[in-house]
C-alpha cells in the first residue's frame, strides 16, 4: 500500500471516530496528517464538507504552502494555514481541530485569563506527564477572522512536536507525532473542559441549595 493510501485510511479512520463522538458541528472541524517530510506534503481534509460523512473526497494533498499537489476542483479547509505552521515548526505528524460546545464554554469563561491550566487530574498522565499532582494549561488565543493572523498568533504556540491551542469561542487545535497521539490529546483535553464545567455546574447547585436553606 503507498504511503499516501496508508494515511489517508489513517486520518480516515481518526475522522470517523471524532464524527461517531458528535464532534463536527455544522461542517466545522479539520483534521492533517503528514504524508512526506521532503518534500512536505500533507493531507487536509476538504473545505466545508460534512465531516460526518465518508467519502472519496474527505482529503486533498497539499503542500508547505498549503497548495494542491495535483490539480482538484476541491479546497482545502479554510485553517489549512494553521496546520502548515504545525508542519513547518515541528516533528508532529497529525493535526486536528474540532469546535464543540464544552471548548467554546471554558475558552470564554477563561479567554481573558489566556490560559486554562488544569491538575491533579490522572487523565493528565495522557499528556505523557506521570508526576503526582501535575500541571497541564492550555493558551486561549483571539479568534481573528483573518487566517494568517490567526495563524500568525497560533503558531507563538507551536513549539513542539505536540500541543495544543484553544482559539476564543471557535474551538481546539490539537497536534502531535503521530494520529494516535493526537487523537489521544484530543480526547484528553475534551475530558477536562467537561468534567471542570460539569464541576462548576454542581458546586454552583450546592452553593445554591445551601444559601436557600439558611
Ligand atoms: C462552519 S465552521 C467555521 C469554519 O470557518 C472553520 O472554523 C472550520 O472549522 C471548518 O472549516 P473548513 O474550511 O471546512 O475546514
Ligand atoms: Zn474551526
């Protein structure tokens, strides 16, 4: 099987789990995955398809610039530019990108703040972080209408081969070496935002339920 075939079933198969989780609202959502370092050759998914759907259309090859390798009638997703800065700055091999309610919610609720940092959680220990007690945060950037300056204020984040940022009220970018790994990240970071929204929403009961029966 080539190398191109090998992952774009890879990145296939990512989609269709992200799509079974409910994770690409009203089209949004894009997902990479490296096909070549030299040249530097991608796979991105198409623009604006229903990323539910499985078809022989789903991706394009595209290059370090973001341009198609052969020609196509299809385009690439519109954030193309922020997982060229992913391949360009480092090692990692997949990117993915989701907007759900749960990341816009605490990208909102922390956006001023410029981070999230989470800890004492052993779902961090997916970060490859084993430590007792450990840290994970997280950069919440604007979200510019313009592409390259939202990719331009992304990329002060890419500085390793996996990361993640969380654009305002837009969604998560996630990369990491492998599709594997990122789509473990993913899933990490989607578990944090829900179990700590779910916990403010609780305590906020409590506080609540306490006040009244004073
Ligand atoms: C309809 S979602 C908004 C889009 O502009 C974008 O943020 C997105 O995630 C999907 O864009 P796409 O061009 O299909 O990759
Ligand atoms: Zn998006």
């Amino acid at each position: 099987m080539s190398q191109l075939l090998k992952r774009w079933n890879e990145l296939a198969e990512v989609k269709e789990e992200l799509a079974n989780r409910d994770w690409f609202f009203g089209t949004s959502g894009n997902l990479s995955i490296k096909v070549s370092n030299e040249p530097l050759h991608f796979l991105v998914s198409s623009s604006g398809k229903d990323k539910r759907k499985k078809t022989n259309e789903d991706f394009l090859l595209v290059d370090k610039n973001g341009k198609q390798v052969e020609s196509t009638s299809l385009k690439p997703s519109a954030e193309t530019l922020l997982h060229q800065q992913v391949y360009n700055k480092t090692n990692a091999g997949c990117s993915l990108h989701i907007h759900t309610v749960d990341n816009n919610v605490i990208s909102e609720l922390y956006g001023d703040a410029g981070e999230i940092v989470f800890k004492s959680q052993e779902i961090i220990k997916a970060f490859g972080i084993w430590e007792e007690d450990a840290e994970i945060k997280i950069p919440i950037i604007y979200n510019f209408a313009d592409i390259p300056s939202l990719a331009n204020e992304f990329s002060h984040y890419v500085k390793e081969d996996t990361g993640a940022v969380l654009i305002r009220n837009h969604g998560i970018t996630v990369w990491g070496k492998t599709a594997f790994d990122a789509k473990k990240h993913l899933e990490a970071w989607e578990f944090l935002f829900s179990y700590h929204l779910k916990l403010l929403s609780v305590k906020n009961v409590l506080r609540t339920q306490a006040e009244i029966s004073i």
